[in-house]
C-alpha cells in the first residue's frame, strides 16, 4: 500500500503551517532522509526528509499553500515495487487548502528579511516518527520502525529512541513495543541514540527500575515536601518562559561596610552583639530597592494582567533536609539591613524546624538564592511562581581586574537574574540587574 505523506506538527501547539517549497516533483525517485520539502511556521522554516525509500507518486498540497492543517494529507509515496500510477489514483483525495497568490510589494517598503533556517534543537522539538507522520525534521535521528510500532509507542508514552529493534535492519516492531511496556529491550541512555533524549518522553517508574539491577539500590518514598517542590518546579519550566541576565560586581566596598557596622554593632549585658550582617542581607536590600527604582519589573504574570506590586517582599531559598523552602521578608525596601537581617536569621531557623506559617512563605514579588556559601560561582536558578524573577548569588571571591589600564585584584561576585519572559523583557531584566549591581558595589545607598 502507498505510504502518506502528512503534514508534521513542529511544535506541540501547531495547528497550521504553509508549504513552502517541494524539493521534490511526480515521480522522483525518494530515499530515506532526502529532504523532500519546506515547511514554514511563524518563525522558522524547516526542512522536511524523507523517511521511507520509494517514488513521489502525487502531490496533494501545492507549494506556495497557506495554513495546511496539521496531520491533513500533503503528498502519496509509492512503496519500492508499487505501481506509482495506482499509487497516485488510490490515494484519497483530500482537498487541498486554497493557494494565495504572493502579492507583489510596495516599493516603498522595505525588503523582506532574509529566510531563517531553524537550528537542529528547535526542530527536535517536533516528533513526527512518533506520530506515525512519514517525514521527520532534518537532523534528527533516523529511528526505523513500523507504521504499527510508531502508533502503539505514542498509546504507551514510549520513546522510539529507547527501544531496542528486533526486526529486519534493527527496525522496531509491534512486539518490541508490547516488551518495553514491562520495561524490557530498552536501551540505557549511553546506548541510546546520541540525541535521542532530546525528544525523549517521561518514562514510567518501572522502564526506570528497569535499568538498574535488582538490589543495588534503595527506593526512598518521596515525603509531600519532596513532591511539591517536584511539581512546582516542573510546572515553572514547563510554563514559564525563563531567560537569563548574568553580571559580575565588585563587592569590595561592601565587604569592607560590612566589616565596619558589625564592629560597631551594640552589645547586650551578655555580651552578644545587637545583630551581624551576612553579605545576603545587603543582596536581599539591593533586589528589593532595585524593584522600587525599576518598578515595571515589579510584577506578576495573570492571564488578565499583570500585577503590579507596590512592596518588594523579597522570598529566600532555605535549604531544609530533603528540600527547600522561601520564607519572605515583607516590605524588604523599608527595613534596615539590622532588621533584615535578624528577621531572616528568625524565618531560616523556624523553616529548618518546619514552624512557618503559610503567610510567611507564600506569594512574594522576587527571589534570591545563594549558594555563595558553598563555593558556586555562578548558576541559574528556577523561578519561584507567581513571581517573575529570581536573583542566583555565586561566591565572591578574588579576580583579576583591569582598572584605568592596570590590573589589579577585586572582590568579585556573579549574580544572574531568571526572568520570566511574558511580563518581563530583555531590556527590562537588564535594568533591574543594573540597579541591582549600582546598589551592591555602592552600600551606603542602601542605608541613606
């Protein structure tokens, strides 16, 4: 029987693509990974290839056609050995989407920005094979397997890339399917084709045992801490678009401050000192002032709007046994950095003895999270929702600098800002780190 040619989704979301070119015409003869045509989104155009060798027995969907929808029928591949005539007259004959006519620019416009390709990540987004789609995007890996195989894998939520073939050539075939269910035949991820996990699907609890021999590990039950943080964080990823800001500041004047108000902290008849001031303090006070001076990015993402806060309460990421949790200093801009910093020594020691309550945990306009502490010099951290950034503090530490053509040592700590793309821009996030990185390299704008 002739093999159909589907229109491919390149996107979870895509409903509708154009057909841009074919590569190909009537009966060309076709081998497997031949591009055979272009697809365009919004954004990119994709090559498409071949998956399976045979003719190009009739095109469906003219090139030049707008908004095909996805899995409609584009084009009919005769088989090796079928006739490319029968092939072309047995295939159904779906109507095809109206062909607009390109119309011709004004001279007054501009020209067209160039054609942009899109990169083999963004196409591995897509993944036609499992969709039992006959074409595949250029790049990925060739996973051979039956039309049976591909439609029983995407019922299961199995990964083609994981499962070993045992037909013909290595192809994948029902059977293969019914044995990966029990977690059986399937590749460890070394073997796997390189790539594969980037199109890899969640694998169940027991593909995942599976892997490991029996008895060479311990299996710890997740506690409702555990699972929470799991599925926050895994909603924040998976919904939020995160981007990244990193920027270096010189925290010399700050470290030398610091130094200075603690000496001079008052003492109680026991000697103990009235508060002592971490480098933390000062970065909680700098983010908070730093939202007050950039206030548009003082918000939080709703399908109706964006909130707009008028405080800066500042959630901060304490390491519990097992897990984390963020308590929050409420109206972080208009506390003094003595009262930061007593009140944060308060809300970690209570965190640790699982004592918050949910008011001083919840909501919140930022983040910071430093592991500082533990020698990081710089990471990304996962926005805490519904807030729309959160500040990873590195260590500081000595650098070599250059300062007026001489280089010299610095106290420098890198700090990255994760912005949450929707209610936050680019140019946005960079003034915010900007105030942010004014305030710490200059602390005694922190207490005027």
């Amino acid at each position: 029987m002739p093999t159909n040619i589907l229109m491919p989704a390149l996107s979870p979301t895509m409903e509708k693509g154009n057909l841009a070119k074919w590569l190909k015409k009537e009966g060309d003869k076709i081998k497997s990974g031949d591009v055979i045509a272009e697809i365009e989104t919004d954004k990119a155009t994709m090559e498409y290839e071949a998956v399976d060798d045979g003719t190009l027995a009739k095109i469906v969907v003219p090139e030049g056609t707008q908004d095909v929808a996805v899995n409609s029928l584009i084009a009919v591949l005769a088989n090796e050995g079928e006739d490319v005539k029968a092939a072309a007259s047995a295939s159904a004959k779906a109507p095809a989407p109206k062909k607009e006519e390109p119309k011709k620019p004004d001279a007054k416009q501009a020209a067209p920005a160039p054609e942009t390709r899109a990169t083999p990540a963004a196409q591995s987004q897509a993944s036609p094979v499992q969709r039992g789609e006959s074409v595949r995007p250029a790049g990925a890996n060739r996973i051979f397997s039956s039309p049976l195989a591909r439609r029983l894998a995407m019922e299961s939520n199995i990964d083609l890339n994981r499962v070993q073939g045992s037909g013909p050539h290595g192809r994948v075939i029902a059977r293969d399917i019914e044995r990966a269910k029990s977690g059986k035949g399937l590749r460890t991820p070394s073997a796997a084709p390189a790539g594969a996990g980037l199109v890899a699907l969640a694998m169940s609890d027991a593909q995942i045992r599976a892997l490991y021999e029996e008895g060479s590990y311990e299996l710890i039950p997740h506690d409702g801490m555990r699972r929470t943080i799991a599925q926050r964080l895994t909603g924040s990823v998976q919904t939020i678009p995160h981007f990244y800001e990193t920027m270096d500041c010189d925290i010399g004047r700050l470290m030398a401050a610091r130094e200075e108000i603690n000496a001079a902290a008052p003492k109680n008849k026991d000697g103990k000192p009235a508060y002592k001031l971490s480098v933390n303090d000062f970065v909680i006070k700098a983010l908070a002032l730093a939202l007050q001076r950039i206030p548009d990015a003082n918000v939080s993402w709703t399908e109706a709007g964006l909130l707009k806060h008028k405080h800066s309460d500042i959630g901060v990421a304490v390491a519990l046994p097992g897990g984390l949790i963020t308590p929050i200093v409420r109206n972080a801009e208009s506390k003094s950095l003595s009262t930061i910093s007593n009140e944060m020594r308060d809300l970690a020691k209570r965190a640790r003895d699982r004592k918050l309550k949910p008011h001083e945990y919840q909501g919140g306009t930022s983040s910071v999270s430093n592991l500082g502490m533990y020698g990081i010099k710089d990471f990304t951290a996962v926005i805490n929702p519904p807030q729309s950034t959160i500040l990873a503090v590195g260590t500081g530490e000595e650098r070599a600098v250059v300062r007026n053509g001489k280089i010299e040592a610095a106290t420098i700590m890198s700090v990255t800002l994760s912005c949450d793309h929707r209610a936050v821009d680019g140019a946005l996030g960079a003034e915010l780190i900007g105030a942010f990185k004014t305030l710490i390299e200059n602390p005694v704008m922190m207490v005027v």
